[in-house]
C-alpha cells in the first residue's frame, strides 16, 4: 500500500497558523492503512464481556499478521481463552475502523486492548494513529511515544510533532526534530517533520525563519519528476512566500504544484488569488 503523509499539506498551508488536522504517517509495516470511505454503520446495540469492552457486531474484520495475534493472544495470558480472542477481536476491528476513516470507533476498540497488551508494539501503533486521527493529542502522545520506544522506529514521530504543535509546545517539536533529524529516516519522514517543524515556527509568526528552514533544505528546487513530498513541501512554501509578501515565489511555486498535482488541496484557488493560471494542456494527468 503507498504511504500517506501530509497531516499539514493535506488541509492546505492556510491552516498552518492554527493545529492542523490530523494526518496519517503510516508505511507498508502498518498494521493500518489510509482511510477508505466508510460502506457501513456501527450496531448500537452491542453486548458487554469480560474486557469491559463492547463487542462489535456483524461487520467485516481487518485480517491480523499471525505474529501480532500471538503477541495479542500472549499479552492476554491471565485471560480465559474467550478473552484472549475477544482482544484480538477487538483488535482487528479497530484496524478496520481506522482502515475505514471510522477514528472514534478505532479507538474505542482499541483501548482495552491497550489496557491488556502496552507491550505490543503493533497496538501502541493503532492506538496512537487512531487517537491522532480522531484529535485527541495527549493519549496519542503516549502511544505514539511508546511505540517509538519499542521500536525504535522514528516513523510516527512527525505525528507526534504534530500533537506537541497542537497541544501549543513549539520547544518540544524542535527537541523531536532533532530527534528525527538523527536517526537519519527515510525521506519522506524526514520531509513531512521539517514541514511540521515549518508550520510550528509559522504559528508563533516566525515565517521568514520558517522559509529559511525549507529552502535551506532544498524545498524550493525544481525536480523534473516531483514525488508527494516534493508538491507538499512546494505548497507549504508557497503559502509560506504568500504570506510574507513574496507574491512572485508563491504563484511559482503554487503553480509547480498545479502542474504536477492538478486538483491538491486548494490550489487553483489560490492561484487565481495571486493572479496565476495554469493552462489544462500543460498539466500533469493525475
């Protein structure tokens, strides 16, 4: 399955003076992955059993690596064996809750699992995810973190940048970046975190440290075949320019972004607020 980044980009720049949505930082290791549309509704009516967790009934059921039911299964040792599966139940519902773009649901599920298995790398995953998603900073905070440590996977950490940003603790984003920054990631984490750490410095009005951050970097450089992280990280400094004054770099790039992503976010609008236009003929096919 492709990643999917961009908890700041996917709502558009204008919202990085304010928290930005949730985003998803998942890769292929994922027990999750991007939301679908969401094809059915939630029974109310749902009985109670031994977790204190209400079962979920009559829908469809993600389908678990073997190695996370086991550790499941494991972690649920002092259980009967009814409550050993009723965790990886529950598991497996709020991997298709959070599969489904159903957040609350997700972590609803997810929680007493939590409770039983802290342990499980793969549950604190799920549980951190689901709680960024559905907005509730704090518990992802600890999730997100407990899975790190686990792990020792920086993957999420972008995330959890976020929700330190939303939670209004710029000092602690920066600590994380240089967290990130270390552990020498991937290219797109360590895109998607210097787009977090950008839009930290934007809300505190830091703007022209905020575009020294990303062109320093490189953001600003035209690439003949842009990837995802190329047209979020050009759309971030667009808006960046944009609001510094710089109206001849934003409708550049803005119009970069266009051209290589026809339709991203809101981006015809804000070129034709710039006085910008891109003929049909000269844009990508998505």
């Amino acid at each position: 399955m492709p990643a999917s980044w961009g908890a700041v980009a996917r709502r558009g720049a204008r919202q990085l003076s304010a928290p930005s949505d949730a985003g998803a930082y998942e890769d292929h290791r994922s027990l999750v992955a991007p939301p679908l549309p969401a094809t059915w509704v939630r029974d109310e009516r749902q009985a109670i059993v031994e977790t204190g967790a209400p079962t979920p009934v009559g829908r469809p059921r993600a389908e678990l690596p073997g190695d996370v039911v086991a550790a499941v299964r494991t972690a649920g040792a002092s259980l009967t064996n009814r409550g050993r599966e009723h965790l990886v139940t529950l598991t497996a519902e709020a991997v298709e809750a959070y599969n489904r773009g159903r957040y609350q649901d997700a972590v609803r599920w997810i929680r007493p699992v939590v409770e039983q298995a802290p342990a499980v790398a793969a549950i604190r995953e799920v549980a951190g995810l689901a709680n960024y998603r559905a907005g509730k900073w704090r518990a992802a905070l600890v999730h997100l973190r407990a899975h790190a440590d686990l792990t020792g996977d920086v993957t999420h950490l972008p995330a959890l940048m976020d929700c330190e940003r939303a939670l209004g603790h710029p000092r602690k984003v920066g600590w994380i970046f240089e967290e990130v920054r270390a552990a020498s990631p991937a290219i797109e984490v360590l895109s998607e975190a210097r787009i977090v750490l950008a839009a930290t410095l934007s809300d505190r009005g830091k703007l022209d440290e905020a575009i020294r951050l990303l062109v320093d970097a490189g953001v600003d450089r035209r690439v003949r075949n842009p990837a995802e992280r190329h047209v979020r990280q050009w759309y971030v400094l667009a808006d960046l320019y944009e609001r510094s004054g710089d109206v001849p770099r934003a409708r550049d790039l803005f119009t970069r972004v266009a051209l290589a992503d026809p339709g991203a976010y809101d981006v015809d609008d804000r070129l034709e607020d710039l006085g910008g236009r891109v003929s049909t003929a000269r844009r990508r096919p998505r």
